[in-house]
C-alpha cells in the first residue's frame, strides 16, 4: 500500500483559508486544480509502497517518535509555487511557528522509516500545505500567488500526527489508517501514546 505520514489542520482553520483561497482564484484562467479542503495536510514523509510486514515493523517507530515530541504551534503564513522559477505546477500555503520542531519531526519519521527499511526521499524538507496542481497545459501563472502571499491566519495545535493510506485514481482519497498523539510532556505519555493509536 502507498503511504504517508501527515499532519493535519483543525477545521476552522482549513475552512477560513479555502475562503482566502477561493476569493483569490475566483475566476483566474490561470488558477491550478484544486485540492479538496477534506484531503488538505502537511506531508511529514512519503513513504511510497511499503508491504504488511514492514508496515507492522513501522508504526511502533512512528509511535515512539510520537511519544517523544511535543504538540506543535503552527499557523498559515505566505503562499508560493513548486518549482519557485520555472513553470509552477503546485500551489502551497507556507506555515510559521514551530517549524523547527516540525522539521525536526520529519527528519524522525524519516528515520523511523529508513531504520524500518523504507527508502524515502530525504530532499530538502518544506513543509507545506498543498491546495493547487497545475497540468502541463493548463496555462499556469505565479500570480495566484499574489493575493495569498499577505495571509497569515490564527495559531493552531497540531497535537497528533497521521499515517495515510493514498488511493490513487480518477477520485484520490487518503485513508487515515493509524494516528498517534504527539505527547511530549504530557504527565502519561506513554499510556496516552499507546491508547491513541487507532
Ligand atoms: O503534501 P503534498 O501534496 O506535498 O505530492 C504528494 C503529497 O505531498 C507526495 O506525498 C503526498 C501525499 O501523496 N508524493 C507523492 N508521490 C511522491 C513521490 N514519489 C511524493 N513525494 C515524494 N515522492
């Protein structure tokens, strides 16, 4: 099965900024394909097709990375394109906040994954939240940009962290499959860690 591990956004937030986004794209020939606000994340690790049995020696990892850090304080802030030059082909949120402890999340789960045999792709990390893809053709401009580079939306909590299943097709969907608590601190850490997952 083809996973990844994410974390996701509180759903006042996720609505607040599909209105900033569709105010900006309203009516843009050159706006990218959405993505649906239900399948918004931030990708910590993809992880690609990874069988039964290594998936089973994995999640414990991820859950230790879990238990060991902390619940992080994020928020939406500017906006931009892969790639930043030549013809974009993906529309991102940035975030600020605790992005040091974010990446240094990542870098965990990366570990957790390489240390279970995974290979993942360890290029430099931007964490982003993914709203747009561009096809060849589609006439894709960086203006879009524009009217979402001043935003700068609320504080959330990101208390926990997800691992997602990715059905591919004409309807992509991502299927949370486990999901554990970030717990550092927390009085009962590992009990909570283990009851959390799911
Ligand atoms: O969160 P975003 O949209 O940046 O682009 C895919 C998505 O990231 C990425 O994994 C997330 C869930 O699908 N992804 C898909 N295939 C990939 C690959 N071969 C990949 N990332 C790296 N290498």
């Amino acid at each position: 099965m083809r996973l990844f591990v994410a974390v996701i956004l509180p759903a006042g937030e996720v609505q607040r900024y599909q209105q900033e986004l569709l105010a900006a794209v309203a009516g843009r020939d050159d706006a990218p394909r959405l993505i649906p606000p239900e399948r918004w994340h931030i990708t910590l690790a993809f992880l690609g097709e990874v069988d039964d049995a290594r998936r089973s020696r994995l999640e414990p990892r991820i859950a230790a990375v879990a238990a060991g850090s902390p619940p992080l304080t994020l928020r939406l802030a500017t906006a931009g394109t892969f790639p930043a030059r030549s013809t974009p082909r993906v529309l991102w949120a940035g975030v600020d906040g605790d992005v040091g402890a974010l990446l240094t999340l990542a870098a965990a789960v990366q570990s957790a994954a390489a240390a279970t045999r995974i290979r993942v792709d360890r290029r430099r990390f931007t964490p982003h939240l993914t709203l747009g893809r561009w096809r060849a053709g589609d006439g894709a401009s960086r203006g879009v940009v524009d009217p979402l580079s001043g935003y700068t939306g609320a504080p959330f909590e990101i208390r926990t962290m997800t691992l997602f299943r990715s059905h591919l097709g004409p309807k992509p969907w991502y299927e949370p499959v486990a999901r554990w608590r970030l717990d550092a601190g927390s009085s009962q850490s590992g009990a909570s860690a283990r009851s959390a997952r799911w």
